[in-house]
C-alpha cells in the first residue's frame, strides 16, 4: 500500500458525498492508503485566484504544507479545480524560494509549519489510469459498465494549460477511456469532451455557460451515449442538474 494525502476538497464533503465515499472504497483496493487532511479549506477555485491571489496562494500553501506534514510525497485530489489550483500554487512556491519563504513566514505565524516543496498533486485520476494503479484497477473493477455506451467528458482544468497539468494529451487525452473499458463499458468518442461545461461563467453570463454546457451533453447523446462521466465535480453539477435549465431555454429534454 502506498500512503497518499487525500485533499477531498469541498464538494466531496457537501453535495457531491458520493465523490468521497466511492474514493475511500476504491483508493485501498488498487493499492492506495488515504490519509485525509484535517481542517483544511477551499483551494480558492478561480474566484480567490483572480481577485486575491497572494491570498490564494497561502490557501493552497497551507494545504501544500498538511500534505507534507503526513510523509507523503503525494496530495491526491478528486476534483480537477483543485488539482489546478495545487499544482499552480506548488510549482510557484517550488521555483520561487523567495516566495516560499516569505509565504512560510505567514503560515508560521499562524501555527503551520513551513513548506519545504517536497509533494506533487496528483488526481485520482492518473493515479487509477497509469501503471500498478490501473493494473490493480483492471483486477478489482466491477464490470457493471457493461453492455453500456460511456462519454467520458473531462473538462477544461485536469487538461490545460498542458505543461502545468501535463498528465494527458490536451487534444487526445485517453486516461478517462481506460477506467470505462476496465469497468465493462464502450467509450465512445465525441469533439466536446475536452471543453468547458461553462460553470466558471454561470452567475456571470448563464447564456453563454448554457451555450458551453450544451455540446457536450447533445453530442453524447447523439453519439448514444447511455451515460456519460466526469473526473470534476463541478462538471458533474454542471452535466446533471443544469440540464433543467437547459430545458427550458432550448426545449430540448436531454
């Protein structure tokens, strides 16, 4: 078993518990002993990040440093917004030692200890798709997918910007097909699934979001697709319960 610091973030611990609950059933099945972190918060998403983002900087730092305070040299993370945030924080702090240390100035003062740089965020996602994860995946998985007709739709944080996430292709990422093949299912490919579900802009511009949302979820279907799957929870949100919204300004029951 090899220990990982789980980051389960705030919607695996709100309205997306399902998220958590399947995690901590499967993570010790395919090799993985999660350690959660204890009172940390949000990682900020994009909004503390555009508007404070020396703030957002010390929020992802502190939960940077509980990770490391465990052992483990990997933060898992289930959601692709948090997995952008950290690693975006981590790669800053890792390459600017002036800023580490001004920053662990600050958290010291507030009774964490200093960061030292030595963690790398990974999303349960890679962890289950490469290597011993995915062959101990193929192992254990139930083959309920099959028979059925699976998009996988990842979203625009877990892909880009590529040399920052850098785990698949952006153009032609593949990670998503093997867990639905090991799990019995048939990916089916369509263009969408690497574009944006629009919750970003959705109190800003909902006509505009509800453009985004809605290719990926008519092309899935007109792919026929039974079903489709997302590594984000906020993608999820926006896949499933938005589609009430897209109902009523397209008249289009999907």
């Amino acid at each position: 078993m090899k220990k990982v610091a789980y980051y389960k973030g705030c919607l695996a611990s709100l309205s997306a518990k399902e998220l958590d609950i399947s995690t901590q059933a499967l993570a010790p099945k395919v090799g993985y002993e999660l350690e959660e972190l204890e009172s940390v918060t949000c990682c900020g998403a994009g909004d503390i990040h555009e508007a404070e983002p020396d703030y957002y900087l010390h929020l992802n730092a502190r939960i940077l440093s509980y990770a490391e305070q465990t052992g483990s040299d990997t933060l898992m993370t289930v959601c692709n917004v948090c997995t952008l945030n950290l690693r975006q924080a981590n790669y800053q702090l890792q390459i600017d030692e002036s800023l580490r240390e001004r920053v662990n100035e600050n958290l010291v003062k507030v009774g964490v200890k200093p960061y030292s740089g030595g963690v790398e965020v990974k999303h349960f996602l890679w962890l289950l798709s490469d290597g011993e994860g995915y062959e101990a995946l193929k192992r254990v998985a139930h083959r309920g997918l099959k028979g059925l007709k699976i998009a996988p739709f990842y979203g625009c944080q877990i892909l880009r910007p590529s040399k920052l996430l850098g785990h698949d292709d952006p153009d032609a990422p593949s990670s998503l097909e093997k867990i639905i093949e090991a799990c019995g299912g048939e990916a089916i490919d369509y263009p969408a699934k690497i574009k944006c579900c629009g919750f970003p802009i959705i109190q800003a511009r909902e006509e505009t979001a509800l453009g985004e949302l809605i290719q990926p979820i008519e092309q899935a279907k007109e792919a026929g697709a039974d079903a489709m799957v997302t590594p984000c929870p906020l993608c999820h949100l926006s896949l499933d319960a938005w589609q009430s919204k897209l109902k009523k300004q397209t008249g289009k029951d999907f």
